[in-house]
C-alpha cells in the first residue's frame, strides 16, 4: 500500500463486526483504521487522516449519529451501518451528512461496492 491510498475508519463496538469489516474493506486494498465507540473514533479523526468512515448506528453511550455530529471535518464521507433502520431513523435530522446507508449483516460486494462508489464520488468533487 502507498501514501496514496485511501484510508478508510471502521467503528463498531462488536469485535466480530468490526474484523469482518476490516477484512473486507481491506480486502479492497485500502488502509483500514479500526475504533470501537465514538470518542476513540474521534480521537483518530483528530490526528490520522480519514477518507470515509463506515460507523455502526447503534452502540452503547453515544451512536453513530453522535459520531457524525461531532466530526472534525464534515467532509469526510459516512456510511452508516444499522441493524434495523426504520422511517423513524430518517426522521432525525442529523441523517443528512449520511452518504450510504447498508443494513446488517452487510454482503461483502454490496459493501465494497458502496466503498468503492463513495471514495469515488468524494475525489471526483476534490
């Protein structure tokens, strides 16, 4: 792997989770940088830098939404992983900075593909 290769964030606080996503973004050939809740999540973000981070919606404390709301730089692209996402979870108003949505468990091609898609999108308006 290069300088140059994109690096993507995994935050989920189920371990299991977290390794098959790693494995399959990684899979990809990108770097994969691994939190498992909001604050060590955030921490990364303040000093690595991140191309697009894929964060699980519900965990304990604060979830996903929590994250997005405290990013550093709004820019970076989020997926958001949910075990369930019903009509009242498109409500929130925080949804907005969302750029995907995938449901658990998420097939391996689905996710590289959103991966993919979104890295892409992101360097095509840079």
């Amino acid at each position: 792997m290069s300088a140059s290769d994109p690096v993507v964030l995994v935050v989920d606080d189920d371990t299991i989770s977290r390794m098959l996503l790693q494995h399959m973004v990684g899979a990809q050939g990108y770097t994969v940088l691994e939190a498992d809740a909001v604050d060590p999540a955030l921490a990364i973000l303040e000093s690595e830098p991140v191309d697009l981070v894929i964060c699980d919606y519900v965990m304990p404390e604060k979830d996903g939404l929590d994250l997005l709301e405290a990013m550093p730089d709004p820019s970076i692209p989020f997926v958001l992983l949910t075990g369930a996402l019903d009509q009242s979870d498109l409500a929130d108003p925080r949804v907005e900075g969302v750029a995907a949505y995938l449901t658990k468990p998420v097939a391996s091609e689905l996710l590289q593909d959103v991966v993919k898609s979104t890295l892409q999108d992101t360097a095509s308006v840079s």
